[in-house]
C-alpha cells in the first residue's frame, strides 16, 4: 500500500466529463489527479460517440456509392470490407484516446489507472491495474464515473445473440437481419447504420414514437424516411422473450395485441442506459442516489457529502458527452469560486441518422404540456439549392417561437448536416435574438443554412422558397 500527496481535486472517471473537468483544473492551477479504470476517453471516445461516428460515416460512404447514378458516376459495384472498416474505427480511437492522454499530461494532470471507491472522507482507495492497492486524499472530489447499458427486460436477454451498442460497434461481419429493441438515440443511429451496411433491420420501440423525447412530428418524418430506405418499426411493442435456435435468434414480439416470432442473426439491446456507481462504495459516506442510482447533486454539483460532486451520465439529466464536459467545467469553476452554469434550455442533441436530426430548445410536446403560447414555421429543404445539388433534400426545419415572435423557443432539423446546422441557433438562442433579428441574419448562396434562414422568415411572411401557409 503507498500514500500520495494530498490533491486539490481527484477526479474519478476520464470520460468527457472527467477528462474535461481535469484539465479545466489543471488551467486554474489546482492539483489534479484522474482515476480512470479502463482507458482514458470513457465510453464516448472508445464505445460511444467517436466509434459510432467513424461507423455512420463509413455508412455515408456507402450511400453515396449506392446513389452515385445520380450525380452521374456508373460505378461497377462496391464491396464493404468490414475488417477494414473496424481498423479505421479503432486507428481514430486510439488517436484520439491519444491525444487526450497527451493533453492530461501537458496539464500536469497525473494519471493513475486503477480502480477507486471511497474510503473515507476526502479518501480514496485505489486498486491499480497491477494490482497495487493506493490511498489518494483530495479537498474535492469529482464522481465523473459515467453510464452502462441497461438489461434488456425480456427472457433470454444474456444469450450471446444479444449484444448491446458496445458489441454493435465490434461486429466482424454484417448480419442479415439486425433486430434493434429501443429507438432512442443510440437504436436509431445503429438501425441505419446496418441499413446502409446492407443488413435487414427491424426496429422495435415501447413508446408510440421514435426518439420519444424529441419533437414527435419531426421524428416521424425520419421513421418515414427510414422505411423509405428498407427499416421496419413496431412501435407500441415489445420484446418478450429470446431463444437460440440453429444459431439464430428467435424473438417473441408483442405488438398491437398479437404475438409474432421474428427471427435474426442478432438482437440490438438500445433500451437506454444507467449510471455507473457499480463499486464505489458510495454509502461509506452516505452520497445519496436514486433507486436507479442516478447521484443527487445541487446547483454546484455538489453532492449530499461537501467536497464530494458528481457530473456528467452518473447525474439525472441528458446523458451526453457536451453535457458531461460542460457540468464538469461548470463544477471546477464553482469550487473555484465562479458563477458560472450550464442552460440545460440550450442542449443541442445531435441524432446521425440519414438524415441527420438535431434539436435545440423545447419541442412542440413539451410546449404544449408546460402550457406556453408559441407558434411554428417550417420550411423544406426540397427548396434549398445545395441540399438539391447533394441530392439529399429530404428534410424539414421546424422553429418554434412566442406568439409574439420575441423569443426563439425551439429549433428541430431534419436533413443534411442538420447536427453541424443546429450550432447556428444556439448561437441565436443564447443571443437572445428575436425572429426579426434572426431572419435578418444574411446567409451565404447556395448554403444549408439558407434552409434554416427561411424558416425564420416564414414567420414574417418573407421566407421567398416556401409557399405561403398557414400559422398555428
Ligand atoms: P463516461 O464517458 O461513461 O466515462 C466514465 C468513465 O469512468 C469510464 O471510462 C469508466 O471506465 C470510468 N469509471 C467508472 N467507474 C470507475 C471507478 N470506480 N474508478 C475509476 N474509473 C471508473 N453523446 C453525444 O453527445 N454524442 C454522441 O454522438 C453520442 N453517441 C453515443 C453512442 C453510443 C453507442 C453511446 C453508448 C453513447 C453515446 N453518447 C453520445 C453518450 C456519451 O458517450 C456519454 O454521454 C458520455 O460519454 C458521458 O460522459 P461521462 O464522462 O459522464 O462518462
């Protein structure tokens, strides 16, 4: 057993939101030391986020090949080598996983690989990857320990045809069949993915519609442009139970009152997921946490123990990666003595389906269940002249704003780069701009965001693209 330094702050867990927290830390000039028990990156630069984006854009590719005849190019057919395509995944990973690694170190960030768990108060035990057992002391500590995939509920859940997203991401083969349970975020990007791999894929969700935090018309108009491109939903359904049978998967499908069999190579569990406490010995000091163990934390992300704070997918909230960098810059800052916040109102979420799907701001759902006046416009892309020369111009943009057109209150793209798109009303939104200050905003010819510009200004009736049409 070895005793180190006393630190100003330990953080457990180098997901974005440890990793993030750490070197923000470090800028400040407190002492830091990062615990991370796997590989530094979390679950967004090794299973998440960074693994499926280089998975969708090898996806993209593949669409491009199949729509080539339209821009002209007759190629002769293509084949997807999916060795090469894990290589590629797992090269930016590791540059990027890299990088991050170099960066703790230019902070003075000090590193240790092992596994922690709370001994005491302000006191860590630490069992390093060789085994050693260390004590680390710190006048605060952050639980920045993340997220794990939740239990598929159904019979037959933990056969190895079931996989989750991690699994989804290691496939050396593409399955003829790809059954996906949940269309949330992380089942909707996979299912088209597969798609477009060349995978039958059938969907199957709880709730009545996909992606059912998001704003519900503009989910739809994406579930029809999946079933456009071959994917099957069953919405109001669910998984009961799961069997091997000839090296196959059997799932038992419950849906509008019958019960069907389907039968897949595998079974994608994207029920959603829950924080990660698994270990830490949380009540040596007594953190309180939910039944699901999500860590209660007030405004400076402190927990019910001073000293001790929890950011990122261990707290209720959106469980996304800017989110977690932002909650842990936001609670360095706070034990610094700043005032900053993160506004949970300016979330951008980021869907890489085809097409993409990004949203900011309240849905029209949620308007309408908090009472609030608004108002929506909307234009197409089919109107928009680069999104016809990419010939991807399938897609809507929806703004929602006060009936008096002072406040932007929600701002929902569906179609080409629609995630990168979304950065503009952000801006807008924590600009405070009103719609005639927006749509005043003059937009480079022929750019996507000209899509977004006339939505704007169909509010006003000066949207030029778009037929005149009625305000709710
Ligand atoms: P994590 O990234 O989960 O990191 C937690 C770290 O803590 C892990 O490395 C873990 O090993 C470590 N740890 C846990 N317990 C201990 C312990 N006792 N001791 C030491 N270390 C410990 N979000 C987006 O914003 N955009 C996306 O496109 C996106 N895509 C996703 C795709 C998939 C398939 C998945 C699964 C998630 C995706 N997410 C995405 C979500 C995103 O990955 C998470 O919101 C983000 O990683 C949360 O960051 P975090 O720092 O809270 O936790």
């Amino acid at each position: 057993m070895s005793e180190n330094n006393k630190q100003d702050l330990i953080v457990i867990g180098a997901g974005p939101g440890g990793y993030v927290a750490a070197i923000r830390a470090a800028q400040i000039g407190m002492t830091v030391r990062i615990i991370e028990k796997e590989t530094i990156g979390g679950t967004c630069l090794n299973v998440g986020c960074i693994p499926t984006k280089a998975l969708y854009a090898n996806a993209g590719t593949v669409n491009t090949f199949r729509n080539s005849a339209y821009h002209g190019i007759i190629s002769s057919g293509f084949e997807l080598d999916m060795k090469a395509v894990l290589r590629n995944k797992k090269k930016i990973v590791k540059q990027f996983t890299l990088g991050v690694k170099s960066l703790l170190k230019a902070n003075k960030v000090k590193t240790v690989i092992g596994t922690a768990k709370f001994f005491g108060l302000s006191e860590l035990e630490v069992e390093t990857a060789e085994g050693r057992i260390e004590r680390h002391t710190a006048d605060h500590i952050i639980i920045a320990t993340g997220s794990k995939s939740a239990a598929l509920p159904a019979n037959g859940a933990d056969l190895d045809v079931v996989i989750n997203s991690t699994g989804a991401l290691e496939l050396e083969t593409v399955p003829e069949h790809m059954l996906v349970v949940g269309a949330g975020v992380i089942g909707i990007e996979l299912a088209g993915i597969y798609r477009s791999f060349g995978s039958k894929v059938t969907v199957i969700e709880f709730m009545p519609n996909i992606l059912p935090n998001m704003d519900h018309e503009v989910a739809s108009k994406l579930q029809k442009e999946m079933e456009k491109a071959g994917i099957r939903f069953f919405l109001d359904s669910k998984v009961v139970s799961i069997e091997k049978k000839d090296g196959r998967a059997a799932a038992k499908i419950e849906s509008g009152g019958q019960t069907f069999e389907e039968t897949c190579d595998v079974v994608l569990n994207a029920t959603g997921r829950l924080p990660n406490i698994d270990g830490l010995n949380l009540e040596a000091l007594g953190i309180q946490h939910d039944r699901q163990g999500f860590i209660a934390v007030d405004e400076n992300y402190e927990t019910s123990v001073k000293g001790v704070y929890a950011i990122g997918d261990v707290i209720p909230g959106f469980m996304l990666a800017h989110v977690a960098s932002a909650e842990g810059i936001v609670a360095v800052e706070r034990i610094n003595g700043q005032d900053s916040e993160v506004d949970m109102n300016l979330i951008p979420q980021s869907v890489f389906s085809f097409p993409e799907f990004s949203s900011i701001g309240k849905t029209e759902e949620e308007l309408i269940a908090q009472n609030i006046d608004y108002i929506a416009s909307r234009s197409y892309f089919r109107g928009n002249g680069k999104a016809l020369t990419m010939h991807d111009a399938e897609g809507i943009i929806k703004v929602l704003a006060s009936p008096d057109l002072q406040t932007i209150l929600g701002v929902h793209i569906l179609g080409p780069h629609a995630n990168d798109l979304i950065a503009e009303s952000a801006a807008a939104m924590y600009s405070m701009l009103t719609i005639e200050e927006y749509a005043s905003i003059m937009r480079g010819h022929p750019t996507l965001s000209e899509a977004l510009a006339e939505a704007v200004e169909n509010f006003l009736g000066t949207a030029i693209h778009v037929p005149p049409q009625r305000k709710k």
